[in-house]
C-alpha cells in the first residue's frame, strides 16, 4: 500500500467542506463504496468547528457503515475539543507525506485515493412537464414555528464558515453530476419520470419574490434523530437532519434540505422564494418535493416498497432547471 | 342541489371506518354521484392512503379552516373517478385545530355541489367524534362480530341518538367470517343487530383482498371479483334507496345450527 496509510485503512480529507451539510455528502458520497467496510478511517476535518453531537453522529455514520474512524486530523479548537471528550485519537497528517483524497477533487479520488473511483455520474434527469388538477393561489403556512424544536435533541445554529477557497469549485457538488453526465454522453433511460409537477398556481406567500440568495451563507439546524409521520420541522436557513424523514413528516426551510437517510415526507426548500434551494437525500423518496413556488408530487407508478432500506449510498438532488425541477442520482458504476 | 351528509363512526378504533369510506365513497361515485369524502382524523389520516391520494395532497382541511386557501382548491380529485374528491385531514396537526362548529359549516358548503358528503370519523367519543358529527344528518356504525366492539357501537348509537340533527342511522357490520359463525365462535349477523337493536345497511366479510387494496392504495370496489368488494357495491345500492338482498356469506340454517346459535348468542350475552 502507499505511504500514508494505516493499515487496512484509509484517509479521507473533508478540510475543503465549507459547512456540515457539505461535509456530509462529501463524506456519504465517499463512504458508499463497498470497499469502505471494515476500514479504519482517518478524517481529515480541516478548519471546520465540529461539536460534540455532530462529531458523535460523523463517527455513529461511519460505523453504520461498517467502518471506523481511527483518527481525525483537525485545525480547529472546538472539533479538537470534541474528540477529545469523544475519545477520538487526534492526529497530524502533514500533506506533504501523505497521498490524501480531496472530496471535492475528482482526479484526485481517481489518482490518489485507494481504489475508490467516484464516478458520480448523472443519471436520470427527469422530465417533470405534466401537470395535473389541483390549484391554488394563496398564501401557504410559511411562518409556523419550528413545532418540533423542542422535542428534537441537539438542535443549534451552525455558523457557515465562508472562506472560499480558489482551488473549490463552489458548487462542485453539482457540477460533477452535470459535467460528467455530459462528458459521458449519459442519457435517461426511463420514461416515466420520477416527480409530476403539481399545477399549484402562485403558491409563494403574498408579498413574497422568487430570489436567488447563496444558501451556503444561511445558518444550518442540525437535527440528529428521525422525523416521524406527524413531525414538521421550519427553519430560516438550511435543515440538515442524519436520520430518515418517515412519510408523513414535513421539512420547510427557506434554503436547502438535506437529508442524510431517506426521505419520505413533504420536503419544501426555498419556502419563501429561494429557487437555487437545493433539496438533498441518500434516497429522494419524498411524497412532494417543494422548492421554492413549485410543487412536485411523486409519480403514482413509482412503486416505493413498504419498507425502505439503503445500504447503497446513492445520493440524489433534486433543484430547480428551467422553471422545472429536475433530479439527479449518483450512480455508481461497476 | 342539497346532498346527504353521512357520518362514519364507530367507537372502537380500528374496525374499519376508514376503509368503509373510501369504499362506499368510491362506489357511490362510480354510480355517478358526486361525493367529497372528508377526512377528520387530524394527526392520524389514513383516507388519502386507502385512495393512493397522498403525493396529491397540497392543502388540507386545516388550511381551509385557518383561510390558508379556499375549500375548492383543497379538494383534491380521485385519479380514476372525477366525481370523487377528497378534503385531506392535517397530518401534522391535532384534533384540537378544528371545532364542530367549523366542520359543520363545510359540511353545509360541500353539500350544495355534491350529492354525498361523507364523513370518516376518528375513533373515540371526544372532540373529533363531536366535530365529525357536527355536519351530518345521517350515520353509519362500523363494528365488528366482537364483544367490545359492539359495546362501543352500542355508546355511540346512544349518542347519536340524542343528536337532533341525527335523523337516521344504520350499522354496517364488517370483518364477518361466516366459517367462524358456523362453528359458533364468532357472533352471527342477526345476534349483532339483536344486540345493537339498528336496521343494517351492509356485511362485509373479511377479505385479505382490502389489505392488498390499502396497500395499493385503491379501494376493493374497484375489484369486481373481490367478495368485499361486492358486498361495499350493495352498501351503495343500499344507500341509494334500492332494495338488495344481502350476501350469503353461508349462515347456518339447519335446525341444529339454530339451536347452537342460541347458545352462541348466550355466551356472547354473558
Ligand atoms: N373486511 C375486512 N377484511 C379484512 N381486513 C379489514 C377489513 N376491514 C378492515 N380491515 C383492516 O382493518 C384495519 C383497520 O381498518 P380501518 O383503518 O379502515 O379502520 P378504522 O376504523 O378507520 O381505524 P381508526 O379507528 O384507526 O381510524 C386495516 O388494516 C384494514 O385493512
Ligand atoms: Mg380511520
């Protein structure tokens, strides 16, 4: 094995992420190959100020898959803090000595990375151009509280660090799927498309105007348990939730939506007119996606089984093209 | 035009009101009334699911209620039956969001375009049994062949019959299995309506088919081999002022079979 890494293990360099949410795709975007199981990991976590609760649910994911984290290499006082108090071995890793994996460098995953080779390619844009009967023009609920807020443990705001850095496509994260679907000449396969735009009408709140705020600068809630049938959660900024959203449940935030599980409820990102939201998901189940004034419903033929499970890690995002909303999948292949 | 406002209810949970709704909702629409089911079980709807109607669902009675938009525009219309809709309960909200008086009043708006409105009531006597019934003039009474259930129907009867606005009200009587009945474990149909004292609008029997159909979100009416299915049809018929005889869901007749009814019927009273 190269220089660098420790045996039966390999080094995982998040320092580029900007903030949690980015962090955490990169990372699941990482951890969904096969090879990552039962390998001991060694994160490399950058300037980012990780909490306690947030650094425990990093390395609980990690373990649901399998693997293990076997050190972290941090710049930060507070995620050193936090590992410490975890029990997680602080380490160095100097650049110079070790091939490391740039999450957001594709190259360097192919080039330097173990054998992991992410291609995450698009794979399926879906036509959404149907429409179906259900109207309306007025003001939806925008301005609910945050209902489960109370209930929901280790909530805080987390302050997005934006340093932007040259080297870092800003919004990478999409790029790749465009660029390399195209480069790939990868074409839909599928007729039927995944979501049907609900004839929703004027939907965005009176008084409010379509916008397109960076959502990178808005807070993050982060939210570490699942969100049952019944449970909404409204927040100004972005939601970031590591368990599932079970059908039923609703996530309103006026930037983007993360999940990092399934999502299965209403989902509305960009609630009060943000229509660069972007809504994120290891498996886009939602019975309505929502990003900014336009509704999506699930497609009726999309058969969902009773019971989800995903061992595969196969994120997908769903954002708005061209007045539609449109749905990319990683896929690997192999 | 001034349709039928009619009230699902059962006391007991579970016994099949909502499945009973969206069956007989189905059925009547498919001959050719036009019918707005109302879900009132805030916190726990089901009717949307039964119908494969959720990935629909925009505004709900809720929304309605706290003028977040207009009654039409929550109506959400069947997929197959454009004489069908359905006014979604809130999932994420609980009963105390709506009151009788408010439910009433929708009742009475839906009921001058429609020739059925019916209502899928939430188990219990509290609030949402009050709201459910609040807009209708006529109830059905879900039970089951089972003790506690049917001492729930009986309590609810007993309230509804203290309702004015309550002129009418029929039992439907769900889940029979006549194999059951024969070897004298389960209740016969004529014990229920001795016991109830209630004329029956319907007998359903137990079907693993309304199982697959919930799933699938599309009521077993629309299966026309399927036993309840059948038997949901007649119920409609019924409701409609025709006369049906009942299904022979194999009763026992003989002399024998009678005296061991009777037995049956004392065990049960006991
Ligand atoms: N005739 C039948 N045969 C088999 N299963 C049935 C029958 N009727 C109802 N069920 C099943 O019984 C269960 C309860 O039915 P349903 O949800 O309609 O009851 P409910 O009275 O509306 O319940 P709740 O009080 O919770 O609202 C469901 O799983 C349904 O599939
Ligand atoms: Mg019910």
């Amino acid at each position: 094995m190269e220089k660098g890494f420790v045996e039966n293990g390999f080094i995982i360099d998040l320092s580029d992420a900007k903030n949690t949410t980015q962090l955490v795709f990169e990372l699941s975007s990482i951890m969904e190959h096969p090879d990552v199981k039962g390998k001991k990991i060694c994160l490399k976590l950058g300037d980012l100020d990780l909490k306690q609760s947030q650094l425990l649910s990093i390395k609980a994911l990690i373990e649901s898959m399998d693997a293990d984290i076997a050190f972290i290499d941090t710049n930060s006082e507070q995620t050193e803090a936090s590992a410490i108090s975890l029990g997680i071995i602080i380490s160095e890793l100097s650049d110079k000595e070790i091939p490391s994996i740039a999450a957001s460098s594709e190259s360097n995953i192919k080039e330097e990375a173990v054998e992991i080779k992410i291609e995450d390619e698009n794979v399926k844009k879906d036509d959404l151009n149907k429409t179906i009967e259900i109207h309306a023009d007025i003001e939806q609920n925008q301005n609910s509280p945050i209902e489960t807020a109370e209930d929901v443990e280790d909530i805080y705001e987390e302050e997005t660090t934006q340093e932007i850095s040259e080297i870092i496509p800003t919004e990478h994260f999409e790029t790749n799927f465009e660029t390399l679907a195209l480069n790939e000449g990868l074409v839909p396969k599928e007729e039927i498309s995944k979501y049907i735009l609900l004839d929703t009408g004027d939907v965005l709140p009176a008084g409010v105007e379509e916008n397109s705020v960076n959502t990178e600068a808005l807070p993050t809630l982060y939210i570490n348990q699942t969100l049952r049938s019944g449970q909404t959660v409204t927040y100004e900024g972005n939601i970031l939730i590591i368990g599932d959203a079970h059908p039923g449940s609703e996530i309103v935030a006026t930037g983007d939506i993360t999940v990092w599980g399934i999502l299965g409820g209403i989902a509305h990102a960009g609630s009060l007119g943000n229509i660069t939201s972007k809504v994120r998901a290891l498996k886009l189940n939602a019975i309505q996606l929502r990003i900014a004034g336009l509704y999506a419903r699930r497609n009726d033929t999309l058969n969902v089984p009773y019971v989800q499970k995903t061992n595969e890690f196969t994120p997908e995002e769903a954002h708005i093209e061209d007045g539609k909303i449109v749905i990319y999948k990683k896929l690997r292949r192999d | 035009m001034t349709g039928r406002v009619i009230v699902i209810t059962s006391g007991k949970g579970g016994v099949g009101k909502t499945t009973t709704s969206a069956n007989i909702g189905t059925a009547l629409a498919k001959a050719g009334n036009k019918v707005v089911l109302i879900d009132t079980d805030l916190g726990l709807r089901n009717l949307d699911l039964l119908l494969g109607l959720e990935n629909r669902i925009v505004y709900t009675i809720v929304d309605v209620i706290e003028e977040r938009c207009k009654l039409k525009q929550a109506l959400v219309k069947d997929k197959k039956n454009p004489n069908l809709s359905l006014l979604a309960a809130a999932q994420t909200r609980d009963k105390t969001a709506v009151n009788a008086e408010q439910l009433k009043e929708i009742c009475d708006t839906l009921k001058e375009e429609n020739d059925f409105v019916l209502v899928d009531c939430p188990a219990g006597i509290e609030q949402g049994f009050q709201n459910a019934v609040a807009g209708a003039s006529e109830a059905i009474v879900v039970t089951t062949p089972e003790m506690s259930a049917i001492r729930d129907a009986d309590r609810i009867i007993g309230l509804l019959e203290a309702k004015e606005e309550i002129k009418s009200y029929k039992l439907l009587l769900n889940r029979v299995r006549p194999s059951l009945i024969k070897s004298n474990e389960m209740m016969s149909v004529d014990d229920v309506v001795e016991i109830l004292s209630c004329p029956l609008v319907g007998i359903i029997p137990e079907d693993t088919g309304i199982i697959t159909s919930t799933n699938k979100g599309e009521p077993i009416v629309n299966d026309e081999n399927a036993l309840a299915g059948k038997a949901y049809r007649n119920v409609a018929q019924r409701i409609l002022g025709e006369e049906v005889p009942f299904l022979d869901l194999d009763e026992p007749k003989g002399f024998m079979a009678k005296i061991k009814n009777a037995f049956a019927k004392l065990k049960a009273k006991v």
